[in-house]
C-alpha cells in the first residue's frame, strides 16, 4: 500500500503500530474499515492508507508519531460532518472512541473528550441546571465545532461563539507532543486553534463555560412557499426591533416526500422562519406575533421547550446523506437583497436546492472575547447556506445550480465566512481561505502553522499553508 507521495507502509509498520495503541488499527479492505471511515456526506467518502480508531489520548500520540516518523499526513474525524478531502495515503484517527466527560456545576464548565457529540452533552449538562453554545444540529462533534467557531441558533447573539468560552484545550501537535493549552500559558496556539479548524493538532479534550440557561421560547413557523415575499419583508422589518436574546434565521426548503416529515412538509415548498428567544414565554408571543401575521402558517411549532430541544428550532437532518453545499457572507439583506433572493430561490425560480437560509447575526458575534481567537467573522452581519442532495454523477449539474444562486447574492457579498460553513470545494480554494480570514490574520495563522506544523502534515482541512 502506498501514500499519496509513493512511500509504501509494509505489514511490519502496520504491526507496530497496532501494538503501539489499544484501538483498531484498520487498512484498506480489513473488515471495519468502511464503517471506522464512514462520513455524514455520503459524497465525501475518506480512503486513508490506514486508520487508527483512537481509545485515549496516548493512542492519538502514538498515531501521529507513527505517521511523523513515516512521513505521512493525518486526518482527524470525529462525527464526520465536515470532510473536505478524501484523505488518500494519509493516517486518519478517529475518536469516536473517546468519550469521556464531566460537568462542573459549581464552576459552570464542561469537559469532554473528543469523541463526544452535542447530543451527549446536552442532557448531562441539563442536570446541572447548565446549557453549552451548541448549534442547530446537536449530532455533530463538539471538538470541531468549537475548534470552527461555533454558531449557536439560540444563546450565540448573547454570548458570542462557543471558541470565545474555550478555557482549556489538550492536543497533540504535529511533533507528536501532547500540550495542555490555555489562553495564559500559550496563548498563541489557543489563538489559532480556536478559529484555524484542525489545522495545528489533534485536540483530545476541550474544557468550556456553559451557562444558566434551562429552557428556551422557540421553534420554526412553515409557511408555503408562494408567501415566500412577505414573509422575507416582515422579518427584514422586525429584525431591527429584537434585542440579542432573540436569534433567528429564514429558509426556503423544497422538502423530500419522507414519512419522517410531517404530512404538512412531505413534498411540499416552503418558507422555514426559524426562531430562538432566551426570555419569557409571554414576551416571545408577543415579539414574533407581526412574524405569524406575515402570512398563514402549514405549521406553527414554536412554543415553551427545554434546551434540551434546541435541535427543533432548524430540525436539521440527522441521517448520512449525499449532497452538496455552498455558502456566503452577507454585509446586509436590504430590501435589494431580499428581492434578489426572492427571484434566485422563490416559487418562480426554478430552483432546485433542498435548502437555502439566510442567519442573522449580529449582537455578540461581533464582540472580541475576553482571551482572543482567530474567528474570523466578527462583524459580518448575515450568512446565507444552501444545499442540494444528489449523488456524484450529478455533481456538475448541482454544483451549477448552487453557482447560479449565490453568484447571484454576490452583489452583497461580504469575504468574511462562518468557517463551519464552508463547503469541501471552497476548502480547497486557497485564496478563498486567505480572504475568509482576512490578510493580517492568516499571515499570523500561517506564521504559527510554521512553528507548530511546519509539515504541513494537518492538511485536510481549510488549509493554512506554513509560512
């Protein structure tokens, strides 16, 4: 077997290091192998050279060294819901494995292995009377969440991004050293590790604040897609009017015929307004009534719930698919915007993407944290993601069609992104990444790639090349 430079791992190698770590060490065609690389797009399929399925942080040293010492990149995959790269001739760790975690309530902190997903954390966390900064889809990973930013539908606009209240970080560098970082004892590395996503080690665990938050006033409200018009003005008019513990996002969706949906969905086309409010039940009736009277709703399910159900507020899908996706920073969402957007996405269209949403930010996502991270999308105001689903013979034909939309928000665009959201495509798009982080920042990520990874040996990812 050989790696993408053409060096060959021979059986003596493999065996090493499978005595060298107590998880599965899996090559190509070994049973278990497709199941250990299994990703969430269907389309991204990882084809590593070997993959060690890691138990502890021990064995995530003992695969980067084995890989140093060898001369082979490595990859990372914890949920696997953001993979830009197929990772060939590479080490690819898993760490699904690793799912340790305690919860501070004292201290308001929670600490978890980097193995764990949202799902896990949140009733555990619910307990304590705590609610982390998670996203809309509580099946992805925390690590690489945070390690992205992270961009919560509900507490974000009060609190900021979940890397603004990382207070701790263990990772194993390139050097196969394993650091404890935090922001008064290298306070570069917690810099770029927090905003570079992947690119300066393998954080094994990841210490963070949670917060006093046990139930929330939110959910989405589905109108039919004809009223796509008013609905887009009515919340373009009502945004200016909520404070920051309101966090909310529209979607047009053309929705697949599932007996998962509810009858009113199944097939149908739609416009999502989706909304997250931290006060009270009566107060949140009372803000989002001029949303509800922009238009009869197919379905209202915004009400009273738990944090536990932040995942209602988007319902994003939660099973493996194939799809492809695009997305893009906006400076505003005026009313030229919004028409714009009507005539890209609405019932006269023809358009055929699965989903295409419009954030709204703002509030404490424009807030420098108390220790300093490398998110780079500060001060952006909206960020607008489409998807479509589809197989990879058809690739060209969806791409297009995601081309088509936001070629046609470019007018509006802004170089500033939610690196979360960014696709496998624009991943690989060098110049793209140095724009999404702006010149300054990524001349000092790339100096710090050089000093921490100067291999380059973590480069499946949004790549930041060592200075």
């Amino acid at each position: 077997m050989s790696d993408a430079a053409g060096r060959r791992l021979n059986p003596q190698d493999v065996a090493a290091l499978r005595d060298s770590v107590y998880g599965p060490v899996l090559e190509p065609g070994a049973d278990g192998y497709e199941a250990e690389c299994a990703t969430f797009n269907l389309v991204c399929p990882l084809r590593p050279a070997v993959v060690v399925g890691a138990s502890s942080e021990q064995d995530v040293v003992a695969a980067v060294r084995f890989a140093a010492r060898h001369g082979l990149p490595v990859a990372v995959k914890s949920a696997a819901h953001q993979v830009v790269s197929a990772a060939e001739g590479a080490v690819l760790i898993t760490t699904g494995r690793m799912k340790g975690m305690s919860v501070d309530a004292q201290y308001g902190t929670v600490t978890v292995q980097a193995g764990v997903r949202w799902s896990e954390v949140l009733p555990r966390a619910a307990e304590a009377g705590l609610a982390p900064i998670v996203g809309s889809a509580p099946e992805v990973g925390v690590v690489g969440y945070t390690l992205g930013g992270g961009q919560s539908p509900l507490l974000g606009r009060t609190y900021g991004y979940a890397a603004d209240h990382v207070r701790r970080l263990d990772v194993v560098t390139a050097d196969g050293q394993l650091r404890r970082v935090t922001p008064q004892d290298e306070p570069d590395l917690y810099w770029a590790l927090l905003g570079g996503k992947g690119n300066f080690g393998v954080v094994t665990e990841i210490e963070f604040d949670a917060f006093p938050v046990s139930r929330f006033y939110g959910g989405g409200i589905y109108f039919p897609g004809e009223h796509l018009e008013q609905v887009l003005n009515a919340w373009r008019a009502w945004l200016p009017t909520v404070g920051e513990d309101m966090t909310s996002s529209v979607a047009v969706q053309r929705l697949p015929d599932l007996p998962a949906l509810p009858e009113p969905l199944r097939g149908a086309f739609v416009v999502h307004l989706r909304i997250g409010y931290l006060g009270t039940a009566a107060d949140g009736e009372r803000l989002v009534e001029p949303l509800r009277d922009a238009a009869p709703a197919l379905l209202d399910l915004v009400g009273e719930k738990p944090f536990g159900a932040i995942g209602e507020i988007h319902l994003d899908p939660v099973d493996p698919m194939p799809y492809y996706d695009r997305s893009l920073g906006l400076r505003e969402f005026s009313a030229k915007t919004a028409q714009a957007f009507l005539e890209l996405t609405g019932p006269e269209s023809g358009c055929t993407l699965v989903g295409v949403e419009i954030r709204a930010l703002g509030g404490a996502f424009d807030r420098e944290p108390e220790f300093p991270n490398s998110v780079p999308s500060r001060g952006l105001a909206y960020v607008a993601f489409a998807s479509v689903v589809g197989t990879a013979d058809q690739a060209d034909e969806l791409r297009g069609e995601l081309t088509r939309v936001f070629d046609g928000l470019l007018p509006w665009a802004d170089e500033r992104n939610l690196v979360n959201f960014l696709s496998p495509d624009e991943a690989t798009d060098a110049e793209g990444v140095r724009e999404l982080y702006g010149a300054q920042r990524y001349e000092r990520l790339a100096a710090l790639k050089r000093t921490y990874d100067p291999g380059n040996v973590f480069r499946f990812n949004y790549n930041i090349t060592p200075a």
